[in-house]
C-alpha cells in the first residue's frame, strides 16, 4: 500500500476538501469544520502514512449506482429509464464493489438534497458532511479524466421531487382506522419523520437503534432503518456518526443478551 499524501494534495490545490480514511472510516473529526490545508494534510499524513482518501461532499454531489444491489438489482438499469439529458458527461470512477461514481458540482440556484434510495440501486450522496472514497485509495479507479461539470436543472428537480415524494404521508384515498397509540407507533413515526433537532438527534438515534434491537430485528435490517431515519432528518448527522452510535447500540444490545449476528 502505497502513501498518497500528493493525491491528497493535488485534491485539495484543486479546491476540494479533502478527508483521511482508513477503509471508509474518517480519521479525524470534521463534521461542519473548515477543509484541511495543505500542512494539515501534511501532518496527518506523516501520522497515517497509509491513510486513503475521501472527499467531501460539499461543493459537488455523487450519484452512486450499485451494480449488484443486494445481488438482484442493477443500478445502471435504473439510469438507463431515465432522461439522458440528466446525466451529462462527468468525472466518473469505479468503486471497490464494482459499482460507479458520477460527480457533479452543485448548483448556486437551488439546493439538492441528499437521498439514499434514489432510484434501485442508486443513492444521492450531497450532504455536507458526507462524504466519498475516491481514487487511487484502494478499490477505486477513475473512469476518465473529464471536469465534474455542473448538475442539470432538471437533475436537481428530479433528484428534489423524489425525496419530498418519499417523505409524504399515505395517499389522499387511503382510510385509516381510528386505534390506539403505542410504542411501535412512537417507533415507526421515528423512523418516517426523523431525528429531530441538533441536541437530540444522537439521543434519539440511540433510543431508537435499541428499540429496534430490542424487537428482535436482525442487525442488518436495524442499520437499513437508522439509515431511513436519519436521511428523514431536515439536517441528517454525519455518516461516521450514524456508524458510532450504531455500534455502540449493538454493543449494549450484546451485553444484554441480544445476537451476536444479524444473520444467526
């Protein structure tokens, strides 16, 4: 494994904020903090001589295709049925899963948000303090050499219309029955509305992870709905933060009596 400390500050000449990982987890804290100057890349990197790179997504957005969703779904067919004036040539990279990468620079007229579950098989990643791995870290490989260019209006409104589309209620015609109000109401409203406010997300995650442990729900599917419950929040926490908390959730659950294993 080679450093890539002049990758990193290639990156970061170039204007883009530039994120040490080991795999894809941050080595640092940076969650709505400046990007790194070139003697902080240079410190951290004598530091972690082996560290690879991620950038964050705050001046462009990633359109992330999956090639093999959950071994049935392909992501590029579902590109494939939209509009191709969506997706203009781009900079482009192949992931270590096989998957794809397309990144385009945010518009100044309009915000894009961020949506996991985008379309089958493929993902928004454009909050600000998310993040991507890019090449040459380990598994990633640019596809060419173009500019990122910037998003498509009609990309953007795609993108927008489908995330409130997703966070709507139940349709206009569906009756529901008056009943009564419990725990799992509590839960799944959660999970449909969001976290809340800065100052209670992290609680809220927590409490939530552990109720649906505490319901037997594989560790897999309690990490797809922490996921949903956290890109339902108005200001969604970092990744590496949803991962913390996670972790130590199931940690807790373990030492209670829960499964060692999503899958036993």
């Amino acid at each position: 494994m080679k450093n890539l400390v002049n990758y990193a500050l290639a990156y970061q000449a170039k204007g883009l904020s530039v994120l040490p990982v080991a795999g894809k987890q941050p080595l640092i804290k940076f969650a709505n903090k400046p990007p790194l100057t070139a003697e902080q890349i240079k410190d951290i990197w004598r530091q972690h001589p082996y560290a690879q790179i991620a950038l964050r997504t705050d001046k462009f957005f990633v359109v992330d295709i999956d090639r093999n969703h959950d071994g049935e779904i392909d992501g590029m067919k579902s590109i494939e049925q939209q509009p191709s004036e969506y997706y203009p040539e781009t900079l482009m990279q192949t992931t270590r899963h096989g998957g794809q990468q397309w990144f385009y620079l945010k518009r100044h007229d309009m915000k894009v948000n961020q949506l996991i579950g985008y379309l089958p098989g493929v993902d928004v990643k454009a909050h600000i303090n998310n993040y991507v791995v890019v090449a040459p870290s380990e598994g990633y490989k640019w596809l060419n050499k173009h500019a990122i260019v910037t998003a498509p209006k009609s990309l953007v409104i795609n993108i927008n219309q489908m995330r409130a589309s997703n966070r709507r209620s139940s349709p206009d015609d569906l009756v529901l029955k008056p009943r009564q109000r419990n725990s799992t109401t509590d839960l799944l409203e959660t999970i449909a509305n969001g976290l809340g406010d800065k100052g209670l997300r992290n609680k809220t995650l927590a409490g939530l992870v552990g109720a649906i442990l505490f319901r037997g729900v594989h560790q897999k599917e309690a990490y797809q709905l922490a996921l949903m419950a956290n890109e339902n929040t108005p200001d969604p926490l970092p990744e590496e933060e949803v991962n913390r908390t996670f972790r130590s959730m199931v940690k807790r659950d373990i030492r209670n009596g829960g499964a060692k294993s999503g899958n036993e």
